[in-house]
C-alpha cells in the first residue's frame, strides 16, 4: 500500500486528549543534579554563596570555585577582579577552601539562550489560537509540522518559514498561533507521543500563508504563482531566537533549544541542483536522498488538489515533516510539501517547494544566513597607521560589510570577495570592526586596533588642471590630492595671491572652487601647498605646481574628411563646420600641384588656389567659400577660431582632388585604359576626360614647347 506524505500531522485533540496532554505528557523541568553535602556534613554551595561574598566585599567578581579533577581547590574570578592573587587564595581559604589556585577569565558566564529554535524543529499550528487551545475550547485542535528556515521580516524583526498548507484547518479555515513541541518527544527522537513543554509559550502567529495559486485558488499545472510556503512573525516577548541553521537532530532532550547543539549552518539561499540533497523535519529527522537526473528540477506537483512548484527527490519524510527544511551542503533549497512514502515496490517520492520561487511570494521575507565573518588582511592589529589608510580584507558569501569605530559606520558593497574602505584619519587609538552582511543578516563581528600617526608631509599633487594641459573652457576649481585633514592653499605662481583654500577629505581628495580663469594667450600657473598643526606647530609641505593653458577648442571641420579624395571635377569649393558662438574661425588653405602638371598655367592654377579665409560662428556652425571648386592637386588645411583675440590650437587635415584619368582603348586589358578612375563615382574613363580647362596662351605654350612630346606620350597612352 501506498502512504501519501500528507502535509502535516493533524492531532485533532478532544478533551480527553487535552487533559492528557497537560497532565500526562507535561512534566515538571528536572534538576542538573542532586543536592550534595561535603563530608563536613555542611553544605557545599552554602560555602560557594559566602565565598562568593566575600569577595564581592573587595571588588572581585567570583566566576566559580570548587576542586579540581586532582582533589585540588581552585577558584575562578574575572580578569578585572580588583584583589590581588593572594588575598583571593585567602578568603578562598577561610571559606573551606584551602590551598586554592586563582585562576582569571574575561568575563563572568551567563546562562546559554533557553529560546533558539533551528530549521526542522517540530512545532504545533493550533486552534482556534493558542489560549482557546489550552483552554480545551470547542473545536480545539492542533496540526504537528517543522520550521523550515530562520527568516527576517520585511521589516527586519524574526521570523520562521514552513509549509503553506500548515497555516490552514481541517476545512481550510486559516490558523493564527503556533507552539513549540519538545524535541525528545518526538518521533525523529524516537518517541511516538508529542508533548508540549511545562510552560507553553506562543511561538508566533502566521503571517503570510500559501498554498496552491497565488489568487487563493488551488492553482494549475504550469502556474507560476503557485507555491507551498508560510511564514511565522516570531513572538519576541517570549524571547525566542531563530538560529539560521538545521537541527541534525542529535542532539534531541527535553529543553527546547537542545536541537541547536547540533545543526548545519545555512549560509545561502540557492535553486536546487541534481546531486545529494538533505531534509530535517520532525517525523524523520535529518535524512538525505538524491535529486537525480531524472526528477524534477522545476515543475508542479499535485499536494492534496493543490499545485506547488518546487523539485523531487528521493529523500525520506513523512507525515509531521512538511515545512521542513531541505538543503544541499550548506544552502537553502527548499521547503518539504508533500509526497509518497517508499513501499517494497516504490521508491519514496518527495515533493519541495522551491525557495527561489516561493520567497519572492511572501513580500519580502528572507533567509536568515549564517554568514562567515570577514578577515581584515590590512592593516595588522596593533599597526601603526597613517591618516585615511585604507582598511581591507576578504569575506565569503556576503554581499556588503559595514565598518564602523571612527566616525559614521561606512557600509560598502563586497566586490569579487574583497572590500576596502578609507581607514581612521584622526590621530591616536582607534578600534576598527568589520561585520559581513547580506540583507538582514550579520556575521559576527572581527575588530583590529591601530594607533594613527602623522604622515610625513609631502606635496600635495594637483590631478585638475594637470601641468601642461590645455583646458578649453574657464577653468572654475583647481582639485587633487593630499594628506586627509590637512589645509590646503592654492595661490597665483605670477602674483602670488591666494586663490582659495579647503581641506583635505578624509578620502584624501581636495577641491578649492570658485575661481574664475578664463581664454588667455599667457599660461596659468598655480602653486598648492598643505599645512597641517601638531602640538600648536603648522608645518608647511614642498609646492606643487600645475601650469596650464586656457584655450578655445580648435573648431570642428565638417564637410572634408582627413584624407578625401574627390574626382578631378568634384574639388570642394569651400570648408564648413562647427565652433563656439561668435568665436573668428580663420581657415588657411595651401595647395601643390599634382606631379603630372608640367606647364607654368597649370602650376599657377593651385597657387591661386592657397589662401587665408575667415567666418564667424553662428548658431554653432561657420563656412567659408574658397571662389571657386579646388583643381587637382593634393591641399592641406589649418582651422582655428579665435575668442576675444585668443585664438585655438589648429585643426589641421589633408585632402587630394584627382588627377584627369587616361584616356581607354579598344583593346585594353581589365584595370587599365578603361578602368574607372578613383574617386570618380565608378564611370569608364573617355577621350574627353583628358581635356583640362586652360586658357589660348596655355594651349600655345603647351604646343609651341612640347608638342611633339604630348603627341608622343597620347600616342603610348592610346597603345597602352
């Protein structure tokens, strides 16, 4: 026969069944052990009570006092313990304590938490709430499930998570209160009776619960909102602690946080993944199965007509365990739901709502994490340090850190396992502690001394304007950086008035803002020093000196590229581009002749082309018209623009126009006669194109001085 793993473990508790419950099952606590007399026949903690007396009368805080395994006496007293060794060894003495050795700790003990509760502990959900309950009221009843994880509310405050469906009564009314179950009264501790602790306290009350859709319905296959997950807003006043890891359960006995001596620490939250995988829950206890290749990583289940999407595995449970927790090594993966029990012929399925996608559910509820703490790799403890150095160390799994024991607490982001921040900057003693978080989760807390000392007073360094720099607008503030808390004054190289003054920030930056250099022909030049007061002495550090150049941005060209080409008729007739309103753009133009020209006219035709022309910036934009479209030949362009006579560094840029190509024949072969010339828009060269524009004069010197040469180099272009 099959056994569904239902939900929870319903009591349905009638009145014989309550009265049994308060009076069979419920003990008084046991004591640690039997009163005892020494062989005086006077009792031993008399003597411990007016020892501990006495020493109170000279300022000591007595920890304990007794014999040791060796039949020695030996009495144990705070570190701060105002009594010398010896006058403790003697009132020790004269209290029936002879001979005794002082032995000095940190601090005096405490009782440990009686209130931590961990993951896979088993609790009651109880109608109709918890004082009804106890009260043996009608239709009382109570329902057995496990705590999952240790949670934090969106608030912070504690919390718990379980299953959804243990939040809700035998006809789905909704269940408010809970209460813990003594853990050696269960059946993972091998007991078959649940009972309930001498003084029953309420554990919480449910504040968020689902089971099946995320609109209260059941749900369907493939419904994304559909889940298995509650949520437990603990009872502070009744001083409960949720521990963020799961019980192993071997460690079960009567008190209630005896489960938390031996637990798994929860470090993460993660999606489930094939391999081994472990659940603690109250029926079963701690058991591990595998989520092997062939279950489900992500899909739906059917619990009891409600869909739940989550994972399976092979891991044993039973009825009592839903809500427990499911883990693989050391992360949070899941909450159990629901399942088949193993039979001789069926391996044991189990059902678990995945936490990735019940959390987001809850509205803002979280894993409460175990997280490691971090390790301050610098400075050492007990170094000595300068102003602002930077504390640094490593942590695991944490998202933040926050630094605190000099100024306002500093919380950084953890990046690639590693964080850094700005250190003390105040000289003397200083204690710095470091704590890992992530979300509401805190790691313990690791602290180093150091003693700040001064730093030797160097130069200061001016990172803006940077020496040698061109600046191209009014240059406002003049920055860098310094020895943090030290002044700084920055003054005229030339006049040597003071420009500004500031301080050093704790990060070690400085800004002196406020001034106004604007375009100047002549260099700035400005020099930085940084005074710092010890013991009523200013000390002066060397200069730092930044001279700079305040300059318009050389105008942008626009319309001609650095290094165009144009065809031997498609030469640019003007430049056009972008500047500074109302700035003199001055346009210098130079050209040469291609080296194919070889009469005077031809040459003379790119001089009358070089020359200087000027526009003015509006609206952004400037042009200037060179006459006529530029002839063949390669040019070379200076722009600058000018702002109250201060003129810009050039923008200088070349572009060719090409020669006339050659003429084509019949019979020439691909790539020569007539091939397309560049930049000549991809048209066959003609007889036509060799025709160049010159004057009568230039078609008679040309003749008159090489004629028979041009008939001679037509003819070898034609045959060629």
């Amino acid at each position: 026969m099959t056994h569904r793993v239902t939900g929870r473990r319903p009591l349905a508790l009638t009145a014989a069944t309550t009265l049994a419950l308060s009076g069979l099952f419920l003990g008084a606590p046991a004591a640690f052990a039997e009163d005892s007399a020494d062989s005086s026949g006077q009792d031993a903690p008399v003597e411990v009570l007016k020892t501990q007396a006495e020493l109170d009368k000279v300022g000591t805080d007595m920890v304990a006092v007794g014999q040791t395994a060796d039949g020695g006496n030996v009495v144990v007293v705070t570190a701060d313990s105002a009594a010398a060794d010896s006058e403790i060894a003697q009132i020790a003495a004269s209290e029936g304590f002879p001979d005794a050795s002082v032995v000095k700790v940190d601090t005096a003990l405490s009782a440990f938490d009686e209130g931590d509760v961990v993951g896979g502990q088993g609790y009651l959900s109880v109608a109709p709430d918890l004082d009804g309950f106890l009260a043996n009221e009608p239709g009382s009843a109570a329902w057995s499930c496990s705590i999952g994880f240790a949670a934090f509310t969106p608030e912070g405050d504690p919390a718990l998570l379980s299953a959804g469906h243990c939040a809700f009564g035998a006809n789905d009314e909704r269940l408010t209160d809970t209460t813990l179950t003594v853990p050696s009264s269960e059946d993972a501790a091998g007991s078959s009776q649940v009972q309930l602790p001498a003084t029953i306290d309420l554990l919480g009350t449910f504040g968020f619960a689902q089971f099946g859709g995320g609109d209260g319905g059941l749900g369907s296959n493939g419904d994304t909102t559909a889940t298995d997950i509650s949520v437990i807003d603990i009872d502070e006043s009744a001083g409960w602690n949720p521990v963020p890891a799961v019980t192993d359960w071997s460690t079960a006995g009567e008190s209630l946080s005896s489960l938390a001596d031996g637990v798994i620490a929860i470090k993460s939250v993660a999606a489930p993944a094939v391999g081994e995988v472990s659940k603690s829950g109250r029926t079963t206890g701690f058991t591990t199965g595998v989520v092997a290749s062939d279950d489900v990583l992500d899909g739906w289940a059917n619990i009891d007509g409600h869909w739940v999407q989550g994972f399976s595995s092979n891991t044993p449970a039973a009825p009592g365990d839903s809500g427990g927790a499911v883990i693989q090594g050391n992360a949070a993966v899941g909450l159990i739901s629901g399942g088949t029990e193993a039979t001789a012929t069926q391996e044991q399925f189990t059902w678990a709502a995945s936490l990735v996608t019940a959390l987001p559910k809850t509205g803002g509820y979280q894993v409460a994490l175990d997280l490691d703490a971090p390790v301050i790799t610098s400075p050492a403890d007990g170094a000595e340090v300068q102003p602002g150095t930077a504390i640094t160390g490593t942590v695991s799994g944490a998202e933040k850190v926050t630094v605190s024991g000099f100024g306002a607490d500093q919380t950084v982001d953890v990046v690639d396992g590693a964080f850094s921040v700005v250190g003390p900057v105040e000289l003397g003693e200083h204690t710095v502690s470091v704590r890992a978080r992530t979300g509401f989760s805190s790691s313990e807390t690791v602290s180093i001394d150091v003693t700040v000392v001064p730093a030797p007073l160097v130069a200061p360094v001016i990172t803006s304007p940077a020496d040698g720099s061109t600046v191209n607008d009014t240059v406002t503030a003049i920055s860098g950086t310094g020895l943090p808390t030290t002044a700084i004054t920055v003054t005229d190289a030339e006049t040597d008035d003071v420009l500004g003054t500031t301080e050093v920030a704790a990060d070690g930056s400085w800004t002196v803002d406020g001034l106004d250099l604007g375009f100047a022909n002549e260099d700035y030049s400005v020099v930085v020093t940084q005074t710092r007061t010890i013991d009523g002495v200013d000390e002066v550090s060397p200069e730092a000196t930044s001279t700079f150049a305040v300059r318009p941005a050389s105008p942008a060209v626009t319309s001609v590229a650095n290094g165009a080409e144009f065809a031997h008729n498609g030469g640019p007739s003007g430049l056009a581009g972008s500047g500074i309103d109302g700035a003199t753009v001055t346009v210098t133009l130079n050209g040469a002749e291609p080296v194919s020209a070889n009469t005077a006219a031809l040459a003379g035709a790119f001089a009358a082309a070089s020359g200087t022309f000027t526009a003015t910036v509006e609206d952004g934009a400037w042009s200037v018209d060179f006459g006529a479209a530029l002839e063949s030949g390669t040019y070379t362009v200076s722009a600058t623009q000018a702002v109250d006579g201060v003129s810009s560094t050039p923008t200088d840029l070349s572009f060719a126009v090409l020669a006339a190509p050659v003429a084509g024949g019949g019979g020439a072969a691909p790539g020569e006669g007539g091939a397309a010339a560049p930049g000549d828009g991809g048209l066959a060269a003609t007889g036509a194109d060799m025709l160049v524009p010159l004057t009568a004069g230039a078609i008679a010197l040309a003749l008159l001085s090489g004629g028979l040469l041009l008939v001679v180099r037509r003819r070898q272009q034609v045959q060629s």
